[in-house]
C-alpha cells in the first residue's frame, strides 16, 4: 500500500514539474514574441502642409495628435517602407499600363528644383539624444520658359538607417509651387511611433509632378548637412524611466523572466518533496 502511494506521490510531483515547465516556457515565449514584435513592426505618422500656414502652437498641436493617433502612415500607404528603386519601378510600371495620366508636353519643359531644405528636432524625452518628432521643410522651385509660373507637385520621402537603403516614409499630398517663390515652402511633421531603434538617418525628396512617373527634382543629406545623421528614435524608445519601488529584506532588486523561472522550479521541486512526504 505504501508503495502504492509512493508511486501516486511521485507521478503527482511529475505532473506538477511538467506543470511548471510549461508555464516557464511560455513566459520565455511570450518575452521573445514581444521582443521580436518591438524590432520588426515599424510604425509612423506625419502630417504635412505649406510651411507658412503653421505656427509653433500648430506644430505642438500637431506632434500631440501624431502621438495619439490610432492609423499610421503604414494603414493607408502614406507610408510603404519600400526602397526608392522598388517605388521608381512601380510607378514606371504603373505609367506603362496606362493607369497614370501623362502631363501635357509643352514647346518648353519646365525645370523643377529643390532650393534648400532644413529639418527640426523635437521630443526626446528621456533625454538621450534621440528625439521620436522630426519636422522637414524642403522649397521647391519651378523655372518655365512659354510663361507658365506654377505647377501642382508631390514629394515622396525617404529615409536612410545609418547608410541602408532609401525607404519610403511618405507621400505628401498635392501642392502648388510657383516659379521661385519661398511662400510655396512644404513642411511635413513625422513622429516615429513604434520599432525605430536609436539611429541616425539621412534623408531625401524626391519631388514628382502630379500626372508624371517621372522625379523632376531631388535633395538628400548629399546637398545639405541639415538632411544628414539626424538621431531619431521611436515613442517605444523615448520613455521616461520611473525605477520601481520593491519591498524586500536584504539583497534584491525586480525579478526577471530567468529570475522567475528559477524560483517556479525551487517551488515546484519543494512542493513535490513536501507532497511525497506527506504521503510516506
């Protein structure tokens, strides 16, 4: 009989063990399941407008709704994350089905520039250097020779990873440019919301005319150092850290996931001892 207990103690202590290591092994799971999604899954929104309809209130305004914001760029194609050779291929694809409208030629084509551009830091809150708002305001210029002063555009922006490839973080929306006027000047408002690591980044314009494939104008970290090595970080990043307060006796401090795991197999090797005894 005492045999019989024994054996029923012992297969009880197993299934408790086995208990114990399932929960330990899910918990490492979902660690590396969070920590995988934080590295891959990149998020972000921008705002954009012509630079001389904001104000400072209006950019404060601005970087409160970016952070608040339940769609990113990434929901509505805003924001693609694609390279800028993969985005030239499509819209030659694109062009080439017909489904792009080609702008009228003219005796004289008009030549596009981007004068300058200069960027804007905000929002590092944890006060490491790397901020999760940037703002970028780019002036492009057109020069007509049959008299035509103004013509509808839109930029895509790119982003460069410490020298990686450009990928696209934007589109802005038509605006009209006229001739060489620095009223026409484009400001677009980015928030970094999940999965940018602490990097630096270049950046670049490519600026098209609505109706065309084709990119008229172009200005990157190559044409201005305003562009280049900018220290940008996520919101995920940029938290305060508040230290958590632990009651405890002695040595100690917060528990990790090993920390954890350690003390459920001394539980559960502790238990089962006390079980088989109290059997015997």
């Amino acid at each position: 009989m005492n045999n019989q207990k024994i054996d029923i103690a012992n297969c009880t202590a197993k299934k408790m063990c086995k208990g114990a290591l399932l929960l330990i092994a899910s918990a490492l799971l979902f660690s590396r399941a969070e920590a995988n999604e934080s590295e891959t899954t990149h998020s972000s929104v921008s705002y954009g407008e012509l630079s001389q309809t904001l104000n400072d209130d209006k950019r404060a305004t601005i970087r409160t709704n970016n952070v608040g914001t339940v769609i990113p760029d990434q929901s509505t194609d805003k924001a693609t994350g694609k390279t800028r050779e993969e985005i030239q291929q499509l819209k030659q694809a694109t062009a080439q089905s017909g489904s792009l409208v080609q702008v009228m030629n003219r005796s004289y084509a008009p030549e596009f520039t981007i004068f300058n551009a200069f960027t804007t830091l905000y929002d590092d809150f944890d006060q490491d250097g790397f901020y999760q708002t940037f703002s970028v305001v780019f002036d492009a210029d057109m020069y007509s020779y049959d008299g035509y002063d103004s013509s509808t555009v839109y930029a895509l922006l790119y982003l460069s990873e410490n020298g990686g490839p450009w990928k696209h973080y934007y589109t802005t929306d038509d605006f009209v440019i006229h001739g060489d006027s620095e009223l026409d000047e484009y400001e677009v408002v980015t928030t970094f919301l999940q999965g940018y690591h602490p990097e630096h980044y270049d950046l670049l314009i490519d600026l098209y005319r609505v109706g065309s494939p084709y990119i008229v104008a172009t200005y990157s970290s190559n044409d201005s150092d305003a562009l280049y090595a900018l220290p940008l970080e996520s919101n995920d990043y940029d938290q305060v850290y508040v230290e958590a307060v632990h009651v405890h006796h002695g040595g100690g401090g917060s528990l990790s996931v090993w920390s954890i795991s350690l003390l459920l197999l001394l539980l559960a090797g502790r238990l089962s001892r006390n079980f088989i005894q109290g059997v015997k």
